[in-house]
C-alpha cells in the first residue's frame, strides 16, 4: 500500500493517528514541511501542562520512543518505513528545537526555516543515517540530527548577536 493513505487509514490504528501527525501528513503536497508547521503551532499547547523543563523534556524522550514504534507499524501497513505521510519525526523534532530555541517570532520562524532546511537537505551524517537504518529508529533519528544542526545555527547566531 506505498499510494497516499486514506482518512480510514489514519483512524485504523493508534500508532497510524500518531506516525502521521495527527493526520498533517495527509497533505498532498510537502507533508513533512506541513507535519513541521501542525508541530510549531501546537508547541506552545503540549508546552504548557509541562511544570519544568526536564518534565517536558522527559516526554520528548517518550515521545521518540513512541513514535520510533507508530512509525515502525504505519510504515510497514504503507509499505515504506519512511513513506511521506508519517511526520511524528517531524514532531518531536521540532518541538526539540522550539525548547531551546529564544522566544520571539523572528527566532521561531528561523527555528521552523532551518529545521525544514537541515531536514530536507540532509547534510553528513544525516543522508547516511537515513539510507542506512530503514526502521522507525532511524526514521526519528535522522530528524533528530536535522533538529542538532538548527541548533547549533541558532547557539552560534545568539552567541554572535549577544
């Protein structure tokens, strides 16, 4: 089943509402820019029930775990494990880097822009990470190195501007 999954497909299971971002990753067109943008508008919602940072860092790390697994099962029904629709990766990852990330728009906007960037480019090591490890694992690993280098971009403009 590697065509656009279905509305029923979503709802059949759990781990399908999950993998595909709550159904953002039904988009036609440019899924995981449209899963990154339902993640950067929810952020300050699945922020705000968390009472410290570590708490809320804590449900990241469930959340990767998690979703490592939802991929793991809505990608072998569609039949590709890292098939467009699924973007939890694009989830967690994000809202990883909104955490650190300055408040104000201009810094969420450049979070949301070089996250997307680093995400589709896929620069060493993350091109090689997402060729070789074909399982849910991977899949949310290679965003999670996409989410690593717009950090890093983001620690050095606020060291420079600071």
């Amino acid at each position: 089943m590697s065509e656009r999954p279905t509305l029923r497909f979503l709802f059949a299971h759990p781990a399908h509402f999950l993998a595909l971002g709550f159904g953002s990753g039904l988009a036609p067109r440019a899924p995981g820019t449209f899963g990154t943008l339902a993640a950067w508008l929810l952020y300050p919602l699945v922020r705000m029930p968390f009472t410290s940072e570590w708490s809320f860092l804590l449900f990241l790390g469930w959340g990767f775990v998690l979703g490592a697994f939802a991929i793991e099962v809505a990608g072998r029904r569609l039949g590709e494990i890292d098939h467009g629709s699924i973007v939890w990766d694009e989830f967690i990852a994000m809202w990883l880097v909104q955490f650190f990330t300055p408040s104000g728009w201009i810094w969420q906007i450049a979070a949301f822009v070089l996250f997307r960037f680093f995400d589709i480019v896929k620069p060493p090591p993350i091109r090689q990470v997402d060729a070789k490890l074909k399982h849910g694992l991977g899949v949310m690993l290679d965003d999670l190195l996409a989410a690593g280098y717009s950090l890093i971009v983001i620690a050095i403009v606020v060291r420079m501007l600071g």
